[in-house]
C-alpha cells in the first residue's frame, strides 16, 4: 500500500511495482488501476472485445482493483472509464514494461533514438498490435516525473512514469499518436513540482504560450541522392561561396509576417541559384522562446523553428536546396542556453545541463547558461544532436557558434569572475575534449559533411586534425575578412578607393 499512496501523491518512481497486473502471495492476478475522479472502471479483453469485469473501487478514492478471472486466457486489456458525465475507453499503459520495447543499443552519439517522443507498435496478440508513442526522458534528481497532454487533459496524476535506475523515466502510452502535445511534469527531490517542462528531444515545439512539444513523425522520402553521393573531397577541392541568411527577415509579406518553409522553396532557391552560391548558411533555425532573437539562444535543440512551417517543410527546403546543388550549412549553438522555466534550466530541480557554479556556468554577456562539458550525459546529448540534423535534415555543415566563449574560462569575465582549470590557466580543458570529439564523431559517422568554428580569438589549431593536437575542424571563419568586407562594400563606390587599405 505504501508503493500505492506515493503514486497517489506523485512521489512514485516506479508505478509498475502496483499498476496494471500483478500476482498476489497466492500467486493469483489482480489488476490495479489508479484513476482519480472516476465513477466505475471497466475491464475488456483486448483482443475479443468481451467484458472481463468491473473493477471494485477500494477505500482510497481513485484506487481501483479486480480479482483476475481464473478462466481468462487473455492478459491484455482496455479500460472503459466512467465519469459523473462522460465515459470513454483506453488501453492501460502499465500493461507494457519497459522489456516490450527494449530498442537495439544506439551508439551514444545517437542519443535522439533512445531519449524524447518515439512512435512504437506494442504486439499483444499474433493478429493485433497497439500503436503509442514510447516516452523517455533523463531526470536523475527527480522524485516523480509525469507525462501531460491533451490525451489527459495535462492531469499529472495520470501518467506517472518509471525509472529504473538510470536516470531516464520512461512510459509507453497507447493510442498517442504524431501530432499529439505533451510536456513533462515533474516533482524535484524536495517534493516541489516544478513548470511543465518541454522535452528536451521535442522533434516540433509549439510557440507561445503553450511551447508544448509535438510527438512527431519522420517519414519523409528524399530525393537528394544524387548531392548526397557527391565525392567527399569536393568540399575542401572546389571554391565556396556562402550566401548568409535569416529566414525570418530575407524576406517578408506585406504584413510583415515572414514567408514559410514553402515559399522560400519559391524565393531563395532560384536567388541564390542566380547569384552563383554554393551554399547558404542559415542562422539558427533550432526552436527558441523569444520572437525577437535570430535564434541565438535555442531550448528545442532538435526541432526546426514551427515559426516557418513544419519539420518535413523544412526538410523539403533542404531537398530543394541540394536539388539546386546547393549546399546547406546550420548555425548550430552547443556553448550556452536560455534561462526560460519550460526549458533545461534546473530541469530536474538541479543543475543537470548546466555547470552548477556560476563563475562557470552564467554567460555574464548574454544573460544565459553555459553547458556543463564535463557530463557525460550533456556532452552525448550535444553530439548527438549534432548528428540529429545531419543525418535527419541532410545538413551539410555546422558552424558551431561561439566556440571562443566556450574555450576560454575568462571570457567576458573580470579578474575575480572565473574559475581556473587545474593546472591555473584559463582554458576550457572540458569544453575542448568535447569540441574535438564532438568532430571526431562529425567527421566519421558523416565523411561528406564538414564543420566550422566561428572563432573570434587567437585560439591555436582550430582547424588542425586532433591527432596533431588541434581542435579538428574543417574551416574557421574569417570574422575579419567578413566584416571588413561588409563595411567595404556598404560604402559609396565612389568613395571605396580611399578604404582599400582598411
């Protein structure tokens, strides 16, 4: 009963232990269900449709048992749940363990296969299986974590999910399908619930208010063979030239609403086809909270902006792009993130993505928080991100954004500000493990793509291998020959003789 009341007060780690159906000392089934507010549960084989029973209401308000019938043969079941008005049935996620859907082992930089919102199909019978969504998320400090949604009317109470030591909660819920909103509720290890969280692995984030993530379905069909086949040398043998853009502001409709996915389909590509660019560079197109950014500070890692359109409009602009052979570069932001209260900031209700000190872990410049390089988990979770959009989108390059304020521990900081490394200097020796495995990965798992460091400083060996002790990159970016030449070019012809020396 004790494992009963901390589901009933969302302190559960692990409702499998008194949900769904159990044996009892006598080794007889009993089928528990916690169900608060309703009036009268009942049981239907899954399989035949039959009634196998009403469940008897216990003491405790919302507890719900049945003695399992000796002669039924079926173990899998649907509830038909009542209410004071209104009824309607479901099947009982705490019929599926965690073994029904125990994924091949993923290689960690593909965390996004294991972690977030993935469709699964549950087998109960040789002729019938259960559509759902399988969630997962890595909160190790929490008590209890929830999953809400419309399919529950964002009632925590319903969907407590499971841990099993790891640190990842995970739940199967049946009949959640792509489309479905659902955030995650969760209670810190002091008993607090914190905000509904977003998940950190939402494929497709609302906007505001709701920022709710979107279980989401990856079922595109690419047409870009024949750019994806192109030899791996090209893009270190033949010239480069980029064509920077915010989608948000290229273009915009007279009402100043700017043009979707789609109709850059229309726009971009013929312009940057005619203007003779090889490739284009988009700033950050990663889901962030504030309207008025260009994206610099991201929470949905790996979801493309829904300002624009959806993630397969998206992917049909990349498709369009490499059909035009044009190449796609992303800005890409793994050095700091956003303190918004739906995001990772104290996920748990501890500092589990960023550093917990916060002469390391508080960007002084930009009012946010610097990952913590130093966890294994946040360092699988960047990397893998990483290769999220090169292998999902058919990203062709990352320029990896403010790797300066990621190298060095005084960057923006006073004397007095920053904490030293372990031999007193002041780079990030955690930060550069991560940068050249973070190209490691890159550069093996995706021969063809490439990186680019957008580096302001004198850092030595950006762009050397890391068996030559550099940080592997395949480019920097030359942030002085661009900003000398835009200031070059905005002047009056006429006058430009007198700057070339600039």
């Amino acid at each position: 009963m004790d494992l009963l009341n901390d589901v009933i007060n969302a302190r559960c780690s692990d409702p499998f232990k008194c949900l769904g159906l159990k044996p009892n000392d006598k080794g007889e089934l009993t089928l528990t269900v916690w169900r608060p507010d309703a009036s009268k549960v009942e049981v239907i084989a899954i399989d035949s449709d039959e009634l196998i029973g009403t469940m008897t209401q216990s003491d405790t308000a919302g507890v719900f048992t049945l003695a399992w019938p000796k002669n039924t043969t079926e173990h899998h079941y649907r509830l038909t749940i009542h209410y004071a008005n209104e009824s309607y049935t479901i099947v009982d996620p705490y019929q599926f363990s965690f073994a029904t859907f125990s994924d091949p082992e993923h290689h960690r930089a593909a965390l996004y296969k294991k972690e977030g919102a993935l469709l699964r199909s549950a087998q109960v019978s040789e002729s019938l299986s259960i559509l759902g969504t399988r969630f997962a998320v890595y909160a190790p400090a929490a008590r209890s974590v929830s999953v809400v949604g419309d399919f529950n009317n964002w009632d925590g109470r319903l969907h407590p999910m499971s841990s099993n030591g790891d640190g990842v909660w995970r739940l199967f819920i049946p009949d959640v399908v792509a489309g479905a909103r659902y955030k995650y509720e969760i209670r810190a290890s002091n008993g607090d619930v914190l905000p509904h969280r977003t998940d950190p692995f939402a494929q497709t984030i609302e906007q505001f208010p709701s920022f709710a993530s979107v279980v989401c379905d990856h079922n595109y069909r690419w047409q870009d063979s024949a750019w994806t086949s192109r030899n791996v040398e090209d893009v270190y043998e033949r010239p480069m030239s980029i064509y920077e853009v915010h989608l948000g502001s290229w273009r915009k409709h007279h009402d100043g609403k700017p043009l979707s996915y789609l109709e850059l389909i229309e726009q971009l590509v013929p312009y940057v086809t005619d203007m003779g660019y090889t490739h284009v560079e988009l700033l950050p197109v990663m889901e962030f909270p504030f309207d008025g950014s260009w994206g610099y500070q991201p929470i949905g890692l790996f979801a493309p902006t829904s300002r624009y359109g959806t993630a397969e409009e998206f992917k049909r602009l990349v498709d369009a792009l490499h059909e035009a052979n044009i190449g796609v570069i992303m800005d890409w932001v793994p050095a700091h993130f956003p303190t918004d209260s739906h995001g990772l900031a104290n996920f748990d209700g501890s500092k589990q993505y960023e550093y917990p000190d916060p002469k390391k872990g508080w960007h002084t410049e930009w009012n946010s928080l610097i990952y913590d390089f130093g966890k294994e988990h946040v360092v699988d979770y960047l990397i893998s991100n990483a290769n999220y959009w090169l292998e999902e989108f058919h990203i062709d390059g990352l320029r990896v954004d403010a790797v300066a304020s990621m190298l060095y521990l005084d960057y923006s900081r006073e004397e007095g500000e920053w904490v030293p490394n372990v031999d007193g200097g002041n780079h990030n020796y955690e930060a550069i493990d991560f940068l050249r495995k973070l190209n490691e990965t890159i550069y093996l798992n995706h021969p063809r793509c490439f990186t680019v460091a957008e580096e302001s400083t004198a850092f030595p060996g950006v762009s050397k291998p890391t068996y030559m002790n550099g940080l592997g990159f395949g480019f920097k970016w030359n942030m002085g020959w661009m900003n000398d030449s835009l200031n070059y070019i905005s002047k009056d012809p006429i006058y430009r003789q007198y700057h070339q020396g600039n």
